[in-house]
C-alpha cells in the first residue's frame, strides 16, 4: 500500500478504507440521530438517550457499541 503524501494532496487506499467504514456506521438514521444529540447536548445517559431515540436499551447499545468501535463516541 502507498502511504499518504500530504504534498500530493492525495489520499491512501488504507485512509480512505477508515473513512468509508466510518461513513458507512453513519449511514443509519438512529445512528444519525444519537450523533447530533450527543453533539448538540453533549453527553447523556443511556436511558436519556432510549427516550430521545426511541430505542430499546437493547437496540441502543449495539449501535452505541458499533459507533465507539469505529471511535465516534466514547
């Protein structure tokens, strides 16, 4: 693989494989959703977070597990 050369202005296959697994844990409506509470209120509880999305605690969490894997939340 061809690293970056930030005076090409191109970007590696390795980075833009990151971006597209990244975009692809957004391209989910709750998962939208959790993303422009947590960035508009900051942090919240679980059970704050089931009410405003509408989510089971079950639901929630796996998406919550996914979006802190991919290392959009913590």
């Amino acid at each position: 693989m061809k690293p970056s050369n930030p005076c090409s202005g191109e970007l590696s296959v390795e980075l833009l494989e990151r971006m597209a697994g990244v975009l692809k844990i957004l391209a989910h409506a709750h998962r939208l959703k959790l993303v422009e509470i947590l960035q508009r209120e900051g942090e919240a509880p679980v059970h704050v977070l089931m009410v405003r999305v509408g989510l089971p605690q079950a639901t929630l969490s796996q998406h919550l597990n996914q979006m802190r894997r991919a290392g959009l939340v913590r």
